[in-house]
C-alpha cells in the first residue's frame, strides 16, 4: 500500500495547471474547427453534387478507419513541414500543439458531421418542401430552416461527443505535448509518485467528465419535456 | 520538399541485428495487433454482458455495481486506464501479488494489461448498449417468460439475451471497429504493436512515409475484416421473420 503526499500534488500545481491549460486549449479548438469543419462535410454529404457528396463519404470513412494515435503520429511526425508552411508559423510556435489541433480539428470534424448529417436527415421532408415553396435558395434553407433544427435535435449527442473529445485528448501524450495527463506522469516519474499522479490525474478526469455528462443528461431530459 | 521514395526499405534486413526484415516487423504487428483486438474483445463482451444483466436485474445491489462500473470506466479517458493497470494495480494489490507480477515477462505484462484495459472499458460501453437494448425489449417478453415458470436467470437465458443480441449487432460491430484502433494505445505502455512498429520503422529506417502508409493501410485491412466477420455473424443468427429478414 502506499500513502497519498498531498505537499507534493500542491507543490507541483503550476504544471498541473499549465498542463489542464493545453487540454482546455486542444478541447476548444478541436469543438470549434471540428463543428464548423463537420457542418461543411454534412452539408456535402446530402448535397446532390455527387462529386462534393463522394468527396464526404471517402473523408469520413478514411478518418474514421485510422487510430487516433496512428493519426496524431502522422500529423506530429509526418506533416510538420507542411504545417509551417500551411500556417506560416514563426519558429517557436509548438509543433507538437498546432500537430494536436490540427489532427483533432479534421478527425473530429468527421463524427460531427455524421451527427449532423444524422440530424439533417432524421428531419421530415415537408420542411424542406416548405422552405422551397417560399422561394427560399438552397443556401438560405439551410441556414435558416434546416440547420437549426438539426443542431437541436442533436444537440445531447453532439454534447456527448464534446466530452469524449475532451477525454481523447489525453492521447496527445503520443506526440510528447505537455497537456494535463503527460504533466502528471512526467511529476510522477521525478519524484517518484507515479502511482498517486495517475490516480489524481484519472480522479479529475473522472469527476470533470461524469458532471458533464450527468448535464447533457439533464439537457435531455429538459429537450423531452418541450 | 525533396523527399526520396524508397519502398524497397520494406524487405531490408532490420538494423537490430535480428533475422527479420522490416515488412516482417510489421506483419508481427499486425498480428499483435489483432490478437490484442480478439482477447479484448472477447473480454469485453463476457463483462459487458453480466454487468449489463446486472444493470436491469432485479436487485438494488447488484444495479448499484453496475452503475458504478460504468460511470468509472466511460468517465476516465482510455489511456488513463491503461496507465492505472499497468502502474497502480500492482502497487495497491498485496505485496506478494504484486511483486508476482512484476516478475512475469515485459511482454506477456503488456499483452495482459492492454487486454485488460481495452476489455474493461470497451465492456463499459457494450454494458451499456445492453442494458439500453432490453430495456427497449416489450415487457411482455420478461412477464411471459416468467408467467411460463422460468426463473429469472432462465428467462434471461432463454428469452430475452437472445433477441437482444441480435437486436445490438450494429452497435456490437462498430465497438469491434472501435476496440481495433484504441489497441493502438496500448503502444504507450510498451507492447510492440502494429501503431509501435509504426513508429520503429520512422526511427530506423528515416524513411516514413513508407512505413506510415503500409501501417496505416493495415489498419484499414483490419477494419474490413472486421466488417466481413461480424457480417458474417449477423448471417449465421438471424432468424428469418425478425428484423426484416
């Protein structure tokens, strides 16, 4: 057995703190670029360009049949030449976080548009006739009829998938980026704590996540009540 | 960019001195890889079931446990758990236990502990599905069995396991895909698996984009055999009449 040093987790707060910081960042962006980047695939997906319609399908499938951590190798250790020039980053930008958005960003952008395009599909027709019958342009139908409803429908699932996004990015430790978990094991292995490091590290995670999802429930239930 | 092509490094001997070339690393990757997926699976799905039986029996006890296995093991990240087994379980087990433990081989530890995490949590899920999926069963299907004299185990035996599972065979194929690509966490604790090799061969070789795209490509083949076997499950225990066969 062992005892829990709680001098050493407060003394090493700044990292963990610094490290909670990189999660938050990676989450946001991943949630943000991911929806917008979903959006755009979904509203492909249904269009009926069959060349744009192809082009979602084959993303969606080839995002979803690599391994997260297959895809964060090739991001971080394939494609950073690419990413400077992309971005046109400055030499001390931190390969290892734009590599982590950036993976994050396109393979979560893939769920969220098959959650969008789920939404968009489970919708009846006639709001589509409608919205046609009032002279409304593709565009303007979208945006204004069909989009918000499906954002609504699906909003419990696309919560859900938020949190799993936060979880996932644990998985940045494959590429050395110092986000909260990669922090705590490094605490743990240069003093020697290891085993209370990850049962800190896993205690957070666990009462962050399991409160989330205890709201998106509520949300539901909220959502069923309407 | 100038980057120099080179798909012959495949079938180099390895630089480690072993009689191997680097393609040979890969395809024993590959099938650490899918024994891992196999094991994990197969462990998962036997305690997906009993907790997802124990989430909808009727006992207080026995639903409290399973609620607290699930709100565990969905609510802490995947590689967590594989850090918790590897380096905290045989710290908190006994002493004599955990010293037994250490003593086993790296290789077979890793093997164990990746089996373990991916087949505890990826049960979680499958715990969950289940529990959804007879719920969702008419109420009628429990009240006949046990108006028929069927103890309850035997009216989940007989009655309602059996068209659950066929029930859940979609959501049971997409968690096989899923347990797949997460085996490649297991990577990070050590085991040389199909992601890992990956990895060894941009070390050894600088030449990786070789290396990634054959991996990658694995991965891939992985997921269609996958598709193709629990199709063909979905073949063998459909019954004619239900679900629209």
């Amino acid at each position: 057995m062992f005892d829990f040093d709680w001098q050493a987790l407060i003394a090493s707060r700044h990292i963990l703190a610094a490290g909670a910081w990189i999660t938050l960042q990676v989450t946001l962006v991943a949630i943000a670029c991911g929806v917008v980047w979903g959006t755009v695939l979904a509203l492909c997906a249904v269009s009926a360009i069959k060349p744009l319609a192809l082009f979602a399908k084959a993303y969606v499938a080839l995002f979803r049949s690599i391994p997260l951590v297959m895809l964060l190798l090739w991001f971080f250790l394939i494609v950073p030449q690419l990413l400077k020039a992309v971005f046109d980053l400055s030499p001390t930008v931190d390969i290892r976080l734009v590599s982590a958005m950036v993976a994050f960003s396109m393979l979560e952008a893939a769920f969220f548009s098959e959650i969008i395009r789920a939404g968009i599909l489970g919708l009846s027709r006639g709001q589509f006739l409608a919205a046609r019958s009032l002279g409304m342009t593709t565009v303007q139908m979208m945006r204004y009829i069909i989009l918000p409803q499906a954002f609504k429908a699906m909003l419990p699932i696309l919560l859900t998938q938020c949190i799993v996004i936060f979880q996932d990015t644990s998985l940045v430790y494959v590429i050395a980026l110092g986000d909260f978990f990669r922090n705590a094991v490094s605490l743990g292995e240069r003093d020697g704590t290891l085993v209370q490091m990850l049962l800190f590290a896993g205690l957070v995670y666990w009462l962050i996540c399991s409160t989330l999802s205890a709201s998106v429930k509520l949300v539901q239930q909220r959502m069923q009540h309407d | 960019m100038s980057y120099k092509w080179n798909w012959g490094v495949l079938l180099d001997p390895v630089v480690t001195g072993e009689n191997a070339t680097y393609l040979e690393w890969i395809v024993h990757g590959f099938f650490i890889t899918l024994g891992l997926t196999l094991c994990a699976w197969t462990l998962a799905l036997v305690v997906g079931t009993v907790f997802g039986v124990m989430r909808t029996w009727p006992n207080r006890f026995g639903q409290a446990i399973g609620t607290a296995y699930v709100s565990i093991f969905r609510n802490v990240p995947l590689i967590v758990q594989f850090f918790v087994w590897y380096f905290v379980v045989p710290e908190i087990l006994p002493a004599a236990i955990g010293d037994w433990i250490k003593g086993v081989k790296p290789n077979v530890q890793f093997f164990v502990v990746s089996v373990l995490a991916l087949g505890m949590y990826t049960g979680s899920r499958i715990c969950e599905q289940l529990r959804a999926g007879i719920q969702a069963l008419p109420r009628g299907q429990r009240q006949a069995g046990l108006a028929m004299g069927f103890s309850t185990a035997q009216t989940y035996g007989h009655v309602m396991l059996p068209q659950v599972f066929r029930h859940i065979m979609p959501p049971l194929t997409s968690e096989f895909l899923i347990i797949s690509k997460n085996s490649a966490i297991a990577s990070t604790i050590g085991l040389l698996e199909l992601s890992r090799q990956a990895q060894q061969l941009v070390d050894f070789t600088a030449q990786p984009y070789e290396s990634f795209i054959v991996v990658t490509l694995a991965y891939v083949l992985l997921n269609f055999l996958i598709l193709r076997f629990m199709a063909w499950i979905n073949n063998r225990i459909s019954l004619p009449g239900l679900m629209g066969h």
